[in-house]
C-alpha cells in the first residue's frame, strides 16, 4: 500500500502545502511523512518513487527461486543478496538530499517501539516519536526501525537504532502517531466504518477482517480522515499486506487510487495540519 499513500502524499502536495505543516507517520508512512517534510517529488514519474519500483523489483528478481535460476553467473556475483531493507535503504540513499535532516528539522516526527523485554510486551507499548536527526544517514537509520517487521526486513528480529533495539512504529497497535488537530491518513479506516454500506466492493468476509485488522492496529480508535475506502470501488487484497511484490501496473493502480482518495477528501473536508 506504500503507493497508495505516494498517490495520495502527491496531490496533497500539489494542493499546497503550509511551511510550518508538522509530520509524523510509523512503518510506510513514515517515508511518506518524511518526503513530504523533505519536499520531495511523490509524482508517480518522480526520480524516488521508480526508484523504488526498480529496488522493490530486484528484491523479487533475487528472491524468486524460478528467477534465481534464470540469472547468470555474473549477474548473481554482482547482485548478491537484496532484501527488503536493502530496496528501501538503497532509494533512499539515491534520492535523498545530504541537507535532508535540515530539510525537515522541527517538521517530522516518526514512530518507533522499544523492542525490549519480551515480545508479548510491545503491543502494550506507546510509539516513541524521533523529532531529531543528525544527518542523513541518521533519518535513514531511524526509517529502517520504523519500518522494521520481526524476522521480514533483513532476518533479525529487531532494528538496532542509536544502540537501542526497536521494531516497526506500526507494531504497538497504532498505525500512524496521534497528533492532536491533525488531519489523519491511514491504509484502514476506523473500525466503526467497516461495514457493508461503506465498502461496497469488499466481500463480507473481507469486511469482517477489515473491522478486526481496524481495530487491532487502531487501538486508541483515533479518528482517520482519509483511507482507500473512501473510493467505493476499491478492493484490497492479500497482495497488499505481503512481504511479497506485486506487479508494476498493480502499484500504479494503487498509487491512482491513492490520487483519487485525496480529491474525495479534498472535497469533503479540510485541516490545518496534515499528517
């Protein structure tokens, strides 16, 4: 879902943004937040987001045993090995600036969890929000524990960020932090708006897993003011939440929708602060 919310970020963009917005976000959304802090091009051509495509599609090429086998001998000695956390680091590295920690200084806030003590402990946990980055690299380093998923990243459980263990911001049962008066945007909606009525292109099925995945990682219930639901034709599906990745054209359906989110909520409602 991590083009929904480029489609989305983009236009927010090209709205117009104020110079004193304050962004936050955990897991996907905090590079969303961080590009938008950053004022960097989220357009589906951007130099970050097909940079994205070309490390999130190489990632697939060295995973896939069928692809594996298909590669050359030259081509495995220089590839090597690329997960998840490699297709990240490395656009980000690309197409960051070297100025980006001053770029977005008192402008950023982004969401990790203490991965101390014993597994069963993090979902009871707050989100620690990082306001403050040193240089690049150290916003690159506090991405990667945002986004850190046990064991799918790069194999370890956990991310060591500035000699500390985390994992993904998202794991405490928050999708995004909870600023107050901002104007909140989230791949799942509230669990109260999964229903039938509101979701017309999901199954029940789908809508039933949709209000417990809503209520699971919205623990506090904080209002979302835009989601992909808001277009009634939208379906998701596994391929979405998988480690796994999906087609080019999918991602580009995605980041469409996420475009076309934005003016249904443009149009319905509006906010100071954006997040």
């Amino acid at each position: 879902m991590a083009c929904w919310m480029h489609g989305f970020c983009a236009e927010l963009q090209r709205s117009g943004l104020r110079d004193d917005t304050v962004f936050a976000g955990a897991s996907g959304g905090a590079f969303a937040a961080t590009l938008l802090a950053a004022g960097i091009d989220q357009s589906w051509d951007s130099e970050y987001v097909q940079c994205l495509m070309e490390n999130v599609e190489k990632y697939e090429r060295l995973r896939n045993p069928i692809l594996k086998s298909e590669r050359t001998e030259k081509s495995k000695e220089s590839e090597g090995t690329f997960t998840i956390k490699d297709a990240l680091m490395h656009t980000l590295a690309s197409t960051l600036p070297d100025d980006v920690a001053a770029r977005v200084s008192g402008k950023l806030q982004v969401a990790v969890v203490d991965a101390s003590g014993p597994m069963s402990s993090w979902y009871t946990k707050s989100p620690v929000l990082i306001r403050d980055f040193a240089d690049k690299q150290d916003l690159m380093s506090t991405l990667a524990a945002s986004s850190h998923i046990p064991y799918t990243m790069d194999g370890k459980a956990k991310a060591v960020f500035r000699g500390e263990e985390y994992i993904d911001g998202s794991l405490s049962g928050q999708l995004f932090p909870y600023l107050p008066g901002a104007m909140n945007v989230c791949v799942y909606p509230t669990k109260e708006y999964c229903t039938t009525e509101h979701m017309p292109a999901q199954g029940m099925l789908s809508v039933y897993l949709a209000r417990m995945v809503s209520g699971w990682m919205n623990k506090q219930q904080v209002p979302v003011h835009a989601h992909p639901f808001l277009l009634p034709s939208f379906q998701n599906s596994t391929a979405d939440f998988t480690a796994g990745v999906v087609p080019r054209e999918i991602h580009h359906e995605r980041y469409r929708e996420g475009c076309q989110a934005f003016h249904l909520w443009d149009r319905s409602q509006g906010c100071e602060e954006t997040r």
